[in-house]
C-alpha cells in the first residue's frame, strides 16, 4: 500500500502550500458553502506546512470513520469507487511547483486536500459518497449505470453549487481548489448556472482540460440522495448497501 513520504517534502514544497492555501482561503470568503467552511474549521489545516496524513486520518478518523489513501494519480474507475466504498478517499501526495500554481494537466495534493477534505469531515456527505460508489460497484458492468454514476460525481463532489440563504455557494471541490474558476463559476456571464435536474445532467458533456461551460444549482443536498434512487431504478438489482438512512443536511460536524 503506498505511503506519503512526508519527509521528502522540500522547503519549495511546503513554500508552494502555503502560496496555494493563504491565496485561496481568502479566495473563498463569501464563495463557498457552509458545510465547506465548517469543515475547514474543523481540520485546521496548518497554512505553512503540506499536509500530513497521518494527522489528517487521525482528525478524520474521529470525526466520520473516514481515511484518506494516498494513490500515485487517477486510479480506475473500479479502484476509485472500490476505495470510495471502504471510506478510503484516494489522495496524491506530489505537489505542483511554483511554476504550475495556476494550472495542472491532473490533480495534486493541493486539489485533493484543500478541495475534498473539508467535507470528509462531515457525516452526511461521507454517506452519500459512500453509498455512490456502492451503485458505482453494483452497476460497474453497465455502462449506463456508470455513466449515471460518473455524471453525479462531476457535477456534485467536483463541480457543485448550492443555493443557500446568503445565495449560491460553491460545494465542489474541484472549482474551491482551482483560484479561477472560483470566481468564475459564481461571477462570469459566460457558464450556464441551471437548477439541479438530474435528467439534464445526466445528458451533459463535461470537460477536464477547461472551466465547465454548464454548473448545476442544489436546492438543498437532499437532492444528491433523491438521484440515487434513480439511480437504483435503472440496475438489475433489487438493494444497493447503503449506511445510516441518508439525511443529507451535510451541515453536521
């Protein structure tokens, strides 16, 4: 099983970190979701150190159960959603350079860290992830059912918004992690911002290398729970495992 080498971090490494998470953090003010924000708080990250995850998996473990394992980059869709099931959240240990802060070809730390784990703290959404990648093993065979899957995933845990009291928030950890597309997803005139309908999203083409052109608005994250049922409906199966029942407040901490 591999292991961060936190040693191996250089002086530019932990340098890089702390450019990302201080330009960031004050990024989001006003940006992202409660439920983000309460999970921030309750990590605590060290502004001027990578990430250790030891501590991480110690504070997460407490928390909700949850582990974060460290991978060596994208992992199959099998393995992903394997790891996923088991609370084991696939994690990159490599950290872009001070020449890539503002673009990767893949995820790094910084992406995986900053962006997901805040929510990892919170129990609802580690239900809904959980009882996803359920759906994703069961249907692993059917390329429908993971093309379902997959779409969720993107438009929510990577790319979601919510509206919220104070308006629409960002939930997705792959625009809270990326500083332009932070503004961009909130403020340009130029993506689609649509309520969330899991029919149209289902039939929506996403782009890994560019802003998405399309983001999908939560009324309230019930609506994550409610797409799985749909979900159920187009498998050959008659139960999926699932934990807890599934509220889906994620404001719990």
């Amino acid at each position: 099983m591999l292991k961060q080498d936190y040693n191996a971090y250089t002086e530019e490494d932990h340098n890089v970190w702390s450019i990302l998470f201080h330009r960031q953090i004050r990024h989001i003010q006003g940006k992202a979701s409660q439920a983000y924000l309460n999970g921030l708080q309750a990590i605590n990250f060290d502004a001027n150190k990578a990430p250790n995850f030891d501590s991480l998996n110690e504070r997460l473990n407490m928390l909700t159960g949850w582990q974060l394992q460290c991978v060596e980059g994208i992992v199959p869709y099998e393995e992903f959603f394997g790891l996923l099931a088991e609370q084991r959240f696939p994690c990159t240990s490599w950290l872009r350079t001070l020449e890539q802060l503002d673009y990767l070809e893949e995820p790094d730390m910084f992406h995986d860290v900053f962006g997901h784990v805040p929510l990892l703290t919170n129990p609802d959404f580690c239900e809904f992830i959980t009882q996803l990648a359920n759906l994703a093993l069961a249907g692993s065979r059917d390329e429908y059912v993971r093309n379902l899957v997959s779409r969720l995933y993107w438009f929510s845990v990577e790319f979601g918004l919510i509206e919220e009291e104070s308006g629409v928030r960002i939930y997705g950890a792959g625009i809270l992690s990326s500083f332009g597309e932070t503004t961009y997803s909130l403020e340009s005139p130029a993506p689609a911002r649509c309520p969330f309908d899991f029919s149209e999203m289902i039939s929506t083409s996403y782009s890994k290398d560019e802003y998405q052109d399309k983001y999908f608005v939560l009324k309230s994250y019930e609506q994550l729970f409610e797409c799985m049922y749909v979900i159920r409906g187009e498998m050959s199966i008659e139960r999926v495992p699932t934990d807890r029942g599934g509220r889906g407040n994620f404001v719990r901490v």
